[in-house]
C-alpha cells in the first residue's frame, strides 16, 4: 500500500489543478489516471471564454488553437443573428493543455499514475483506500474528479444518477472543409438538427473545426447523436473530411450536493460542475480543481484532517459559480418547456433587425425571457 495526503482519482483539468494546488502547498499527492494519455480523445469543443481561462490559470500560447471575435445563431428556419458585441472566446488544444497540465503536477512534486483505473474505494478507519489493479493507494483526503461517468463517488454514498432531461448524449469530430470560417462559433438549433439541444462549430484553424452537438437525453437513443452529426455535417460541409469522430455524455444539472462528505470532495464532470444551459465546464473545472486541492492541503495537520476546513470547499464554490450554475439551470429548463422551433425562430427574427456590433451573449437571452421577470433577472446575473 502507498500511503499520501490527498489521492485524486483523474488526471483531467480539475484532476490536475487539484493536485498541482495541493502539491504546491506542500502536501503528498497521487494522482491517478485510467487511461494511458490524458485529453485523448477530446471531449468537448474545445472553446473558452477568455475570462473563464484567464481568471484561472496561465495558459500556454500554444494552448491555444484560434482565437474568436464574434458568434453567429442559426435558427431553426435558417435565420442567421450574427453576434459581434462579444469579448473574445478562445479554441484550445485540449490534448496540448491536458499533457502539459499533468507535467506541471509531475514537476511540482505529484507521483503520477497513468494506466491506473481505481476500481474501488472505501473508508478504512481514517484512511481512504483506493483499490487498481495495479495496488491499493491510501490518503487522508481523497478528491474524485474522474468525470460524468464517475462510478468511485457511490462507493461513498452519494447518488450519482442523472435525469434523462439532466444529461446530453453528444458526438464531436474534428471536420476539414473549405467551407468553414474561421474567425466565428455557429450555433444551430431546432429539433431537425439537435432535438432538446444544438449543434456547434468551433474553428481551430483556416478549414479546419470542432464539429459536434448535444441531444436531450429526453430525446436520445443508441446511435443518434452520432446519425445527426453526420448527417448535419453532410449538409453544412459536403464533402468534408472527418476524424476522431465519438461519443459521449454531458451533465446539464445542478451541481451534486453535498460536494463534500467527511474527507472525500467531488471536482469538475463528477460533481456536475458545468453551465447547464450551454453544457460547458471547462472553467468551472479549473476554478473548482484548484479550489478543492488548496482547501484540502490547509484541512491537514499532521495526521489529523480539518473536516470542517473541507467543507468550505463547497460554500467557496457556491459563491463563486455555484449560484451562476443553478441560474442556468432554471434558464434550461425554461427553454426545455418552452422553447420549441417556433419559439426560436421568433426570437431570431426579433433579433435580425438589431446591429449586430451591438449583439451579444446577453442581449439575446434578455431578448429570450423577456416576458419572464425572475428569469429575465436570473439571465442578467448569468451574462453580466
């Protein structure tokens, strides 16, 4: 058995934050990981606010693939609203970022273990266990970040299951067509192209994009995410050449609650830390990987643990995005009921005949629940 202060359970970026926090605070960290290289295949489409990257780490030029100045929203009738009032967004190379994330651990002082699935875990006295086929690691503190799937967290009594309407089944690939632009993210809704959900294009470069969307769980059955890509891709880039094309699911919940249980915290996918309007988590996951690894490395003093100290975790979360979180989710479930294709199409039409320099992010989801005071509040709180 190989014992430490804090084990972490996935080497993803809330995985990584986790323990690069912990590890520079002068605690003993492992870091576990299943697969033999993390950010392979990539999971998501790759895009960020330059907020919600710069605010948490500092990123690598080589992070990132492209930048983006403006977004465009395709209704489901083809009306096209283009966006040109948004801050910049960024494409990153996932897989750069992930690798380079778990280097920063390594040579901050991490013992790192790929190709080390945790097949189990459990309390044992004040010891957490974490079983692999490899050995048995034990720790103090234990923070499972090991994504939408998380299996490790119902060994320790939480519930991990997910509404149908609370989850997304989603297929990406990485498309190269001469017909995609490059300075600009499409969105497109309506039930012929996503049914409870939308299609996106992220660009990475001249020809080359992220390509992928979300259908309700509500709405979904084996293989049909993956029909309605190819399908959309046909029509929007005939011809195109297409790789790395898989499947997965994404959380569009609350986050679970508690986030903390005696000396166990969840991080990142695993605690359903994501924007449930849109889907995205990655700056939640940084914020939340850092959060976790820093407050679990000042709960320990010697061999004791500050269970209280651990639970601030939590409270520091809601404060920061937690609350945001839980506004989205009132917002998706708003246009879960309401927002059917006539509905967005009258949306877009309201909002084609507005100066597109003056159109963001903010003024189209005012525009959305404008009839809606609580919502419309809870979609100010959101954007601002």
């Amino acid at each position: 058995m190989s014992e430490f202060d804090i084990i972490i359970a996935g080497a993803g970026p809330a995985g990584s934050m986790a323990a690069i926090s912990a590890s520079k605070a002068g605690r003993k960290v492992c870091l576990l990981e299943r697969k033999a290289e993390v950010g392979v295949p990539v999971r998501c489409g790759e895009g960020i606010g330059r907020r919600g990257l710069l605010d948490h780490i500092d990123p690598k030029p080589e992070w990132i693939s492209n930048t983006i100045k403006k977004a465009v929203m395709v209704s489901p009738s083809g009306i096209r609203i283009e966006l040109r009032g948004t801050s910049e967004d960024f494409i990153l190379d996932r897989e750069k970022m992930d690798s380079d994330l778990v280097k920063e651990a390594i040579n901050s002082g991490v013992s790192y273990f790929a190709e080390t699935p945790v097949t189990s875990v459990k309390k044992n006295g004040e010891l957490y266990e974490c079983i692999t086929p490899k050995k048995t690691f034990s720790s103090r503190i234990l923070i499972l970040a090991d994504g939408v799937e998380s299996r490790l967290a119902r060994f320790l009594g939480w519930d991990t299951t997910l509404a149908l309407s609370d989850v997304e089944t989603c297929a990406f690939a990485r498309v190269v067509s001469p017909l995609i632009e490059k300075n600009a993210c499409i969105f497109f809704t309506g039930t012929r192209v996503a049914p409870g959900g939308y299609a996106w294009v992220f660009p990475r470069a001249v020809g080359e994009a992220n390509v992928g969307l979300g259908i309700s769980g509500n709405n979904s059955e084996p293989g049909k995410a993956k029909q309605y890509l190819e399908r959309f891709i046909e029509s929007e880039f005939p011809g195109a050449r297409i790789s790395n094309l898989h499947c997965g699911g994404v959380p569009v919940a609350r986050y679970i609650r508690p986030l903390v249980k005696d000396g166990a915290m969840l991080v990142g996918d695993a605690a359903r830390q994501v924007n449930s309007l849109s889907g995205a988590g990655l700056a939640y996951s940084l914020y939340a990987g850092k959060l976790a690894g820093k407050t679990a490395a000042d709960a320990i003093n010697g061999n004791t643990v500050n269970y209280k100290h651990l639970k601030t975790y939590e409270k520091n979360w809601h404060k920061k995005f937690g609350k945001q979180q839980l506004r989205s989710y009132s917002l998706k479930k708003f246009v879960e009921k309401y927002g059917d294709d006539s509905f967005l199409d009258r949306i877009a039409q309201s909002l084609s005949k507005e100066d597109p320099s003056k159109l963001n992010y903010l003024k189209v989801f005012t525009r959305t629940f404008s009839g809606h005071p609580l919502l419309l509040i809870k979609a100010i709180k959101l954007f601002r």
